[in-house]
C-alpha cells in the first residue's frame, strides 16, 4: 500500500525530528525497566520489542530489566500459595522463591527474549545468578513501633537488594551486538537467591554501567504535581524538594527514589514513561516533546 503524499511529509517530518536523537545517543546505554502494565497486552509487547530492536540498530545499546509481578500471582494461586506484602515488597518464603525463580527466569523472561528475536535483534535472557551479574544480600526491613525503644526489624525471606553489578558480562553480550534481557534475581557469596524489586534492579545496573538514560515504564503518565499536571525536566533538587513538601507520595515514591538514585549515582536522565502508550520509549527518547517525566542532574547539563 503506497503512502499518501501527507502520509509520506508526516513520516519524513517524525525522521527529521529523529535524527539529531539518534545522533547524540549512538554509542550510549539505555537501561530499560520493562513489565507491569506495559506486559499486559500483545501489541503493546510486540511494539516494545521493535522499539527496542531499532535502538539497536541505530547504535543505541538497549539494556532491558523486567518485573513479572502479575505473572508471580497469578502461578502462586494457582499453586494455593499464598502471598504477604511487606512495604509493596513480597514476603519470599523457600517455596515462593521457586516460583519466582521459575516465572521471572524462564517464561517471563524467555517470552521478551523471543518478541526481541522475533522482531528482528539478537537477545540473550539472563538472571542476575548468571556470571554473578547481580551479587545481592538480605534486605531488611525496620519499622518503628511506639511500644519498642529500637526499631522492629521484619524478615521477609528471600527478598534482597543488589550490592555489586559485574558490568563485564553486560559489556561482553553489548559488544557482541546481543541485547541483555535481565530477571531481577541475584545471589550472594554463598550461592542464596533473592528476588528483587525490578524498579531497583534496573537503576542499579543503569548506574554501575554509567547509563546515559535510565527508563522506567510504569502505569501512569508521569509525575505529577498537586493538580495532576505532568512534571518534567526537574533536576534532583527539585525532585527531593517535591518529596519533602508531599507532591510525591505512596506508590510512586519508590519509583522516583529509585531514578533519583540512579541520577545521582551518575546516570545521565531517568525517565518515567506510561508503559500503556504505545511506542512510549521511542516517544520519549526520539522526538523533541516526549511523553513522561525526565529528571536530570543539573551539575552535569
């Protein structure tokens, strides 16, 4: 079917806009943290994959982390295991980490290897076990109770927090023109798993690899301010100043803590997209608009 010639002046004008993108991010790293809501239908899964496979061919070195939270619940209950939150964390009993070990390591993470390839890339899925990619430890959790004089610290099993990213297998499958498709699963010295928070996996390997961007597909349309208008283009300051005065709160404050991390530990920007728009990281990394939050360090501008 033959363009119309409105059609064609559309698709040269969304090019043009492109190319200076392009041209600034070939060579960088883009770490993208995929899952959720962005999972959850076909099209939007299969236009991720090409997404990502056209940064790859223009140079852009795609590394992609993904959740599988849904997918964790949905086998659980099938399995007549039951699940416990502590802090938005899942409470990871032995039997729970078989489970996570089994979604987010072989179907969850095999199923993106194959969109990728299929699409036309080359992806190679990994957990953080893999070349110990992810040496994690324990997390702990601690929470003040008015009857304790000292915090009460909570186990929640085999839940952990990533201590150490061995960057020299990513470099490795990079130069190799593979794209890493990374479970949030690491280990430490004696060999024990732990689940991780994908959100923290992700800006973790966004900042020991000195990321250029770091991309946070979530379920909204981006930070907002107290009348549900879009932010973007903040610095760290502005950032830590909106979750001191409250703007930022519950559930998104995580996320933002996460990218705020990342930012500050040397990524250049962390962006957090809607994962239900379609094409939404090329939207936001390739046109002049974009179409989410952008946090920056302003001391590197």
């Amino acid at each position: 079917m033959s363009l119309s010639r409105l059609d064609a002046l559309n698709t040269a004008s969304v090019l043009t806009e492109a190319l200076p993108y392009i041209q600034k991010f070939t060579g960088k790293t883009v770490v993208v943290k995929f899952g959720g809501n962005a999972m959850e239908g076909e099209e939007l899964k299969r236009n991720f994959a090409r997404d990502v496979v056209l940064m790859k061919l223009v140079g852009m070195n795609p590394v992609v982390v993904h959740g599988g939270g849904p997918q964790i619940a949905e086998l659980l209950k099938a399995l007549e295991i039951e699940s416990e939150f502590v802090d938005g964390l899942r409470v990871t009993d032995s039997r729970t980490m078989d489970v996570v070990e089994m979604v987010l390591g072989a179907s969850v993470n095999k199923e993106i290897v194959n969109l990728i390839n299929h699409a036309g890339g080359k992806a190679i899925g990994l957990t953080g076990k893999d070349g110990q990619l992810l040496m994690a430890k324990k997390l702990t959790i601690s929470r003040k109770t008015p009857d304790l004089e000292v915090p009460e610290i909570i186990d929640i099993g085999h839940v952990g927090e990533v201590v150490h990213v061995n960057v020299a297998v990513i470099d490795m499958l990079t130069a190799g023109d593979f794209i890493p498709v990374i479970a949030p699963i690491g280990a430490d010295a004696e060999g024990n798993a732990y689940n991780i928070n994908a959100d923290l996996v992700a800006g973790k390997v966004a900042e020991f690899l000195k990321a250029e961007k770091l991309v946070l597909l979530t379920n909204v349309a981006g930070l907002q301010d107290k009348n549900g208008n879009i932010l973007t283009g903040l610095s760290t300051t502005e950032v830590d100043a909106l979750i001191a005065d409250g703007t930022i709160y519950g559930g998104m404050l995580p996320k933002i803590r996460c990218a705020l991390d990342a930012v500050k530990g040397g990524v250049r920007s962390a962006h957090i997209l809607d994962g239900r728009v379609q094409h939404a990281v090329l939207l936001e990394i390739f046109t002049d608009d974009g179409v989410g939050t952008l946090i920056t360090n302003q001391a590197d501008q």
